[in-house]
C-alpha cells in the first residue's frame, strides 16, 4: 500500500500548507473573495485561483459570483462547519473510520478487515489510508479536520501516550499510535482505551445517560472495564485502571497471556471460549464469537452452557468491583453482550451471592445501548473534547 502522506518540503507538503491558510483566513474571516484570501494569505493570486479550484472540487468551500467595490468578484465561503473531526476504532480484526460534524453526528463512516494486531507500523497506515478514503469519499478536505480520537483495545499511559504490555495487541507494546497518526496526518490526535470510551459515551448519550457511578464491561476478543466513578473516569496511575481482564478468579485455571493463572479473560475471553467448544471434523461449529452467540441464541446447547458459564464468572468478577466502587448501573457491550439474557441472567445470579447488599440494593446491569458504536462515538467525542480543551 502506497502511502498517501505528502513528504514535508515536496509541492504536495507546500500546497497542503497553503491550503491551511486559506481555510484557516475563511475560518476566521466567513466568507471572501479571492483578492482578500489573497491578502490574508500573502499567497499570489494565480495561487489563491488554483487553491480555490481544488477546494471547490472537494466540496470543502463554495463559490459565488460577487461585487467588491463596484467590480465583480468570487466570494468563496466554507461548506463544512469547523469542528469535524474524526474517530478511528481499531479492534483486533477490524479498523472503523468514521467523521464527525464535533455535536455526535456521524457525516460519513468507513471499514475494512484488518489484522491490526499484527504490527502496529502497518496498523496505523491502515488506517491512515482508511482516513483518506473517509475524506475522499466524503468530499471533504483533511485540513477542515479538527482532531482525531483513536480507540483501542490496550490500556494507555496517559502521560506517555504508550500501549501496556499486557493488552489485545502485545505487539504494540511501548508503540505510541497517537504521536505515529498524528504524524501522518498532520493533525492532533488523542487516543484512549475503547472500555473507557464506551464508558464515558454509554453515560452521555446511552443507558447510563444521568448517572455518575458507572461500569461499561467490554466482552469481546478480550474483557475490559470502563470505570466512572462520581462523573469522571478511574484512568489510575498508569493508564490501566479497568484491566479487570486480568482479575485472578481461579488459582488453577489456564495461564493467562498476563502470565498470572485463572484470569477472569480465561474463563470469558473469546479465544477461551471458542476452545470450549468440542470439535467434531463433520460439522463446522462457530468460529468466532459473534457466531457463538448466534448458535447460543438458536439453541446451540454447548454454546448456552458456555455462555453461562462465562457470566457467572462474570458476575464474580463484577461483585468484587460493585463492593469496591458501589456503581448504580452495569453496562455489557462487545459481541458477547448479544447474548442478552442468556449472560446476564447468570450474571445476575453470582452478583447476587457475591455482593453487599447494600451496593447490590439499587444496581442494574443491562446491555449498552449504542452497541458496537459506542467506541467509535466516543472516540469522536474524545477528538472534539480535545480541541475544546486546546481551546481554553
Ligand atoms: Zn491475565
């Protein structure tokens, strides 16, 4: 795959940049005519035409014809509102793109398969070139971006902006995305665990919309928590508060990838639970945990065993976080939450025998309401906050 970011000092890298300048005069100025941009700009007129032409082409500005002190002229104006911006999801077998108009709204989304645990150089210009599709297809141009928020299945340092060692993708150890896409692309760029996205989006705009003291359990390839506790998200030191993946439950269980033995991720991680299956070599069973859920939801009895199973140790694992934190609701998501009942009423059952009464009294778990999207949405959000924030 050919890269598609202009090398700095080649005529791409200078016309971008002056691209820059004339959105950036229309953004502050609204609408001008050529001559001023010119003027704001310091840019040459042949230049500012040229300019105008390919931002038109894109769909980025409008131009109409115009007067300026009893001549005619081009008023040129920007079509998108400031504040686009853009959100990447990246799960283990999946890159989603998606841009923002900076209110929540979702203008245009892109996604391809992708093996992005593989290696985090090629991950990012996976998702560089996914991000330019985006724009291509949206027709608008990557300078009316604002920021970018990443989500990803690892936990981050919040000063750093380095991946953990123990996480979905180990190959991305110490690997920095936000700084590798921020170069890329030429824009600010923050990333943040996806529990903790889908946390803090699920509170804003989902099932946990008004509370202050909320668990997002995110059950797919791996099992991670978003923790927000009195309206602000648990990060901890480190950036790994919420790894509850990683709770040790079963002293003689398998050995988990963090090196620790009886890991909640081993008892209800993907991987884990399709090996529970029993393979006969005449039938094709589920290979993913989307179709496990789907065969457990037609009945599949193997499937509806382990998935019980699952939230019990689930709802262990839950209990032991309610007592600490004393949350007022639990949300699921990821592709195991498709079960719906067939987890949670299991769940529901081990919380009931591990929990205080008094933090169990008011506590509801439910499935998440904004689904699959809530990383995404809130990776948006992320990438809108942060250029309000730079704002201040
Ligand atoms: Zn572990």
């Amino acid at each position: 795959m050919a890269d598609v970011e202009a090398v700095p000092g080649t005529q791409a890298a200078l016309r971008r940049a002056n691209q820059r300048r004339v959105i950036e005069a229309l953004r502050s100025s609204g609408t001008l005519t050529q001559a001023e941009i010119a003027r704001a700009t310091g840019l040459s007129a042949a230049s500012i035409s040229n300019i105008v032409r390919d931002l038109r082409e894109c769909g980025t500005v409008s131009v109409r014809e115009t007067s300026s002190n009893g001549r005619r002229a081009r008023g040129v104006t920007l079509v998108r509102p400031p504040g686009t911006v853009i959100g990447i999801d990246f799960a283990p077998t999946r890159i989603t793109a998606a841009l923002g108009d900076g209110q929540g709204t979702v203008l245009a989304r892109e996604s391809i398969g992708y093996d992005v645990a593989a290696d985090p150089e090629r991950g990012v210009r996976r998702a560089v070139w996914l991000t330019e599709t985006l724009l291509g297809g949206a027709r608008t141009d990557r300078s009316m971006v604002t920021a970018m928020g990443v989500a990803l299945p690892t936990p981050i340092d919040v000063t750093t902006g380095e991946i953990g060692s123990v996480s979905c993708f180990p190959r991305w150890f110490g690997f920095r995305p936000a700084e590798a896409l921020s170069e890329r692309l030429g824009l600010p760029v923050v990333a943040e665990n996806d529990a903790n996205l889908c946390a803090l989006e699920e509170a804003r705009a989902g099932g946990g919309r008004g509370l202050e003291h909320v668990i997002y359990l995110r059950l797919s390839h791996g099992v991670g928590a978003g923790i927000i506790v009195a309206g602000r998200l648990l990060r901890g030191a480190g950036g790994t508060a919420g790894e509850i993946g990683h709770m040790g439950l079963d002293e003689r269980g398998q050995v988990c990838r963090c090196g620790n033995r009886g890991c909640l991720e081993t008892i209800a991680g993907a991987p884990y639970l399709l090996d529970m299956l029993p393979r006969h070599d005449d039938s094709a069973g589920p290979a993913t945990l989307a179709e496990m859920v789907d065969a457990a939801v037609a009945s599949d009895p193997g499937s509806r065993r382990i998935i019980a199973e699952a939230g019990s140790a689930l709802g262990r694992a839950t209990a032991l976080i309610a007592n600490l934190v004393n949350p007022e609701l639990v949300i699921i998501g990821g592709e195991l939450a498709g079960a719906g009942e067939l987890l949670l009423e299991p769940m529901r059952r081990s919380m009931e025998l591990g929990t205080l009464g008094s933090a169990l009294s008011d506590l509801k778990i439910v499935q998440g309401e904004l689904g699959e999207d809530a990383a995404l949405l809130g990776a948006l959000r992320l990438a809108t906050a942060s250029v309000e924030e730079s704002a201040r």
